[in-house]
C-alpha cells in the first residue's frame, strides 16, 4: 500500500505574462518505509514539490494523496491536521527560535494539539546525542547540533513521514555525515519514510531510489 501517491502532478505559476511549469505531470507512489532523495539542478521543481508533499501548496492539476488522503480535498484544517499528525519537516536553516533552550525548541510542536504517546524531550535528546545541551540556546550550537536539534523536534509527534529540505546544505563535511547516519538510523531502524531535497551526492546515493527532476519533469 503506497503512502504518498502523485497522479499527473502539474503545478503553475504566473510570472507577469508568463506562465511557468514548476511541475509539469510528475507521477511516482511511495511507499511506508523507504528513502527517497529528491534531486536535480536549481529550478528543477525540487522545493516545489516538497512544498506539495507538505501540505504548504495545492496542485494545479492532477492529485497527490497522502496516508489515504487526496490533499485537494481536504479543507484548510484538514490539511493542517495531516501536516501535523503525519509529516515531521527539517529545513535547512534549521528553523530553531533563538529564544528558546534546546529543550523548549524540541517542545514546541507537542503544545500544538493533543500528541498521543509523544517521546519525551529526554529520550529524543538522547536519540540524537545532545542530552548535555538540553539548557543551550541555539547559538551556543554549531551547525550539526543545531539540524540535529531540528530532527528531534519534527520527531516530537511521532511523524509517519519525515520531510527535509536540503539538510546537510549548511553543514561542514563531517557534520553532513553525522546528519546522514542519524537520518539512516530513523528510517532503517524506526521505519520513518524519508523525502529528501538535496545536491548532496553522498546523501543522494544513500538513499533506496533517487526521484530527480528537470524543467518540472521527472528524468
């Protein structure tokens, strides 16, 4: 049974008087469990069909169901509510508040509805190695610290899909590779199905299959 499932998946923008194909009839099933790397040059439709895949966008054509659920029928808080109980997102910018403590960022998301059976802060501290920065804020973090913080906190609900964009992108080699084993580690030992955008190679090639795009099109 698929858990994501693109129909002839066409998405327009209108630029002045020009009509542009973002996506252009893209259609591909994943299925729960695997590790799908999204790729191609900038302007490919990457980040578009992430946002898709989100929640964050409707198609202009064609359909793309989620867990069972065609995404252009659901209503606003419908959608919302799949956003919320299905899919985990990690940015590349990593999205954290600098206002907040380690331990308040990976918080967050559980104070936005009820969250059944939610792993507690202590247990995903430890599941991505940060147990003795719980207290830190965001700045006193590098880089690797900080998207391993961002992980553990689009974990906090137990998320059947997890979706990142460009997750090594602002790493240094060595931070990329602890990324990548911890994101190898959540799909092959938790089973979370992993969307990947990236320009990573390494990242890329670990992946079960690569989805790569050009001018919109899948190639």
């Amino acid at each position: 049974m698929s858990l994501i499932e693109a129909r002839e998946l066409t998405r327009l923008y209108t630029r002045g008087t020009e009509t542009v194909r973002a996506l252009d009839s893209v259609t591909f099933t994943i299925h729960p469990g695997e590790f799908v790397a999204v790729v191609g040059p900038s302007g490919s439709g990457k980040s578009t069909l992430l946002q898709l895949l989100g929640g964050m966008d409707l198609p202009s054509s064609g359909s793309l169901t989620i867990a069972g659920k065609e995404l252009s029928r659901l209503s606003d808080t419908e959608r919302t509510t799949l956003r919320r109980d299905t899919l985990g997102f990690v940015f590349q910018d990593f999205g954290l508040l600098p206002v907040l403590t380690v331990a308040e960022n990976i918080a967050l998301p559980a104070g936005l509805g009820k969250v059944s059976q939610a792993p507690s802060v202590d247990s995903l501290l430890e599941r991505v190695g940060l147990s003795h920065r719980k207290n830190h804020r965001p700045h006193q973090l590098s880089g690797g610290e900080m998207q391993r913080v961002a992980i553990a906190r689009a974990l906090v609900r137990r998320p059947k899909i997890l979706l990142a964009d460009e997750p090594t992108g602002n790493l240094d080699s060595a931070s990329g590779a602890r990324i990548l084993e911890l994101l190898q580690e959540l799909n092959q030992q938790e089973g979370i199905t992993l969307v990947v955008v990236t320009h990573n190679d390494t990242l890329a090639a670990a992946a079960g299959r690569a989805l790569a795009l050009k001018d919109g099109k899948l190639v």
